[in-house]
C-alpha cells in the first residue's frame, strides 16, 4: 500500500498539483494536513478542525471511521491496518498539544496495528532536527507507550521556507507493520507548498494474503491459446495414483501449470489516466519552477538572492496561470461537448460522479447481520446419516459422464475460483482426462 504524505497549506496549485500527484505515483492512500478544499464524493475524511485529512484514492474503502469529537487527527481502519492522519499547528500550548496526544494514543492503545502521520510540528534530535524542544519531548515520551517505531531516515528537512527548514512531518508504524521495506522518502518533486511530500509503503501482508500468495493475478488471456502447448503439457509425466483428494489436487496442479505454459496470465493494471488538464506545457513549467526554487533556496542570502527569489517567484506565477487557464479551457470544452454528443465524455463524468455521491455500505456489524439474516434466512440443518448398505449403491462415476460433464460447460461461460478457462477442459479433457480415467483402479470414484 503506497501512502502519500503532504502539508498543502491551504495553497490552491498546491492542491492542483497534488491530483496530478496522486496519479502518476499511483498512491493508494494520502494523508493531509491543512487542505485547500475538500473533495465530495470522494472517499475523503476529516476531524472536526478540517485540518486533518485521509483520502483513499484507489479500490480501498475505508471501514470503522472516527472523526466525530476527535480534533488534530482523524482515524480509519483499512485492510486491518488503523491509520491516523495529525495535524499539530503551532499555535498550540503545551498543554493543549499533550492533550492532544493523550487523545491520540489513548485510541491507538485500542488497535493493532496501527499507522500514525502527519505535521506534528515538533523537533526532536530522533528524526534529524537540530535539538529536542518541549513539543518533541512530549511526542516521544507519549509515543513510548505505543508498540510503534518511526519510519523517518536521514536529516533531508520535510519543510523549507527561505532559509529556515525543519522536519515536522512524521511516521509511525507498528513493529509488525515496520518489519517490512517501508520504502520511506522525500520526494523530489514541486509541491507548490513550503512542505516537501513524503512517500512511503506498508502492508498487512501476511494477515490479508499470505507470505505467497500474489494479489493481483486474476486469470488467463484465453485468446492468446496454444492448444498443442496445452496439450503437451498436460500429457508429460503421468501423474502418481494416490487417494481421490490428493489425485484430485495433483491434476488441478498439473492443468493449472499446462495453462501457464499454453497462454499468458492476466494482470490487474493500476493504471490512472493524468486529470483532465494536464498537459506537456505544464508538465514543463513544474519541473522548471521545481528548478528554479531549489536555486533560490541554495542562494539564499548571497549576492544574488534577490534575482533568484525573483525568478522563482516568476516561475511560480507562470505555472499557477497556465493551470488556471487550462481547467478553464478544459471547462468550456466539456461544456461545448454536451451540445454535440449527449452521451459523451460530459455524460459519463456526471454519471461517475453521481456513482460517487451514493449511500456509502453500511459497516456497523448489528446491522450487516440483521441485514443478512433477513435477505438469507437459515434453513434447518439437514443431518442424513448414510447406512452401510447405501455406500455400496452409490455407483461411480465413469468415463462417458466425466467428458460429457467437461463438454457441457460453455467456453464463454466465467471460470471457477481456480480461474482456470473453460476451453482448457474442453481442450485437454479427451487427450489427458480420458488417459488419467484409464489409469484408475477398476471402480475407482471420482465423484471427490
């Protein structure tokens, strides 16, 4: 799962460019602080000060949220994973800061595991700040009661303004979520913001997936078939006579490793189309201001200060109008586009957007069981007892019914949970299956 972390600052290109942020990472899931505007129908929430954001920007949906009395941070559980989004402003006391963090940890206390970001606006010697200030004590000794470590490496600052820098924005994880490659970074990217964004990964793997299993194979591209592959593969070493269950799982092996060697796999591809504005010109002028600000930042102070902050600011202009004017454009095309074709791309970016705005699915579990019990009410169990002599008469499966069972099933029909293709039974069924039949003791049952 690849979070993005970023303090915009209230700054509208810095929300602009964060959009197209968010699509050419491909993140998953990005924690604010102090947003420009909120997003609707989005999966975006909030704490009650609206400083304190996550926003699930993939397929992930967010279950159990707490935002309700919760002012600095806003929680919601994804995957089995408790995230928290912070955001301390400095012009917290002390004493309103600890009770902050005596809030935050109280309810981190009561989730494992959990991932805890944002602006907590301290400096502690811990995460590469110069000295350790009242605020960072505070964090540290309240964060010394949870299971968790920080994912912060090196001394590159997280916020930078002239020639002041410091590193505010931070990262906990738990231990079992931090035995991973958390991947965490700075990136070299303009933001728009005085704060630099932060990238970095976590994963619940081994409670979600399994150490092996792979997330993202879904089945096989039927069109690109080689029947005699298929076939050769199915028909190389014979497969050992065993009980049905396990002559059963060897066979499905053995299909399955035939498909992968006749046709290629299906992936899911995470791929975002950039927003509707964007274009090369910008994408241009971004790197140039990007350019531009890192040097006015390194001669800051020195003879040419002046001219550099001044080309800086230049450039930053330049990229906030050709933003504006591209949205602009990109409006009254899309408005110019209703007239001439109704069921067009302003259609379908209405009907997606109303698709976003429905009821979202309930979560609460009394009510998700009162609801299954009254669409699936439970049938009485049945508990038929089979008799010695009923064993004997259940006659076995034969050859003839076996094929025939293989040929009903369509090619266009969806496959099972394997994901093996219908056409790869029909194909292999009458060269292997007959064989394997073949090879089977005198009344062997098949019926497992």
């Amino acid at each position: 799962m690849k979070i993005l972390q970023l303090n915009i600052n209230h700054c509208e290109a810095a929300h602009d460019l964060l959009m197209q942020t968010v699509r050419e990472l491909k993140v998953d899931l990005v924690f604010l602080s102090e947003p420009y505007k909120h997003l609707t129908g989005q999966p975006w929430e909030t704490d009650i000060t609206a400083k304190a954001v996550i926003w699930s920007c993939s397929k992930l949906s967010f279950q159990n949220v707490d935002n309700n009395g919760s002012a600095g941070f806003v929680a919601a559980s994804i995957d089995g994973i408790r995230f928290y989004s912070c955001y301390a402003p400095p012009s917290l006391s002390i004493a309103e800061f600890t009770d902050f963090l005596d809030r935050l940890t109280e309810d981190a206390k009561q989730h494992h595991p959990v991932a805890i970001a944002g602006d907590f606006n301290a400096w502690a010697v811990d995460w590469g700040s110069r000295q350790t200030n009242a605020r960072g004590r505070e964090l540290l000794e309240a964060f010394s009661t949870l299971d968790v470590v920080l994912l912060n490496s090196g001394d590159r600052p997280t916020y930078t303004k002239g020639d002041a820098s410091s590193i505010v924005d931070l990262a906990f994880v738990s231990a079992s979520l931090a035995k991973g490659n958390s991947n965490w970074k700075v990136l070299d990217i303009y933001t728009a913001s005085d704060h630099h964004a932060i990238l970095w990964e976590t994963s619940n793997d081994q409670k979600l997936r399994g150490p092996n299993k792979p997330s993202n194979i879904v089945g096989w591209k039927v069109k690109s078939l080689d029947p005699e592959v298929l076939i050769t593969a199915l028909d190389s070493d014979p497969i050992e006579t065993g009980c049905a269950e396990e002559h059963t799982k060897a066979l499905m092996m053995r299909v399955t490793q035939a498909c992968d060697a006749s046709m290629p796999r299906k992936r899911v591809i995470n791929s975002r189309p950039a927003v509707h504005w964007w274009n090369d010109h910008i994408s241009n002028l971004r790197k140039e201001c990007h350019r531009k600000r890192r040097l006015s930042q390194r001669g800051y102070q020195r003879p040419k200060s002046a001219v550099l902050i001044a080309e800086y600011k230049k450039a930053r202009r330049e990229l906030n109008k050709a933003i504006k004017e591209s949205k602009g454009r990109c409006w009254k095309e899309l408005i110019y586009e209703v007239d001439k074709d109704v069921w067009g791309r302003p259609y379908k970016v209405v009907m997606t957007h109303l698709k976003k705005q429905q009821m979202p699915s309930p979560t609460c579990p009394q009510l998700l069981q009162k609801i299954v019990t009254a669409l699936f009410p439970q049938q009485h169990s049945l508990d038929y007892q089979l008799t010695p002599g009923e064993l004997d008469d259940i006659p076995p499966v034969t050859e003839e019914e076996l094929l025939e069972a293989c040929n009903r099933v369509g090619n266009n029909k969806a496959p099972g949970l394997d994901g093996i293709p219908n056409i790869a039974y029909h194909k292999g069924s009458t060269s292997i299956i007959s064989r394997r039949v073949q090879r089977m003791p005198q009344g062997g049952d098949f019926s497992s």
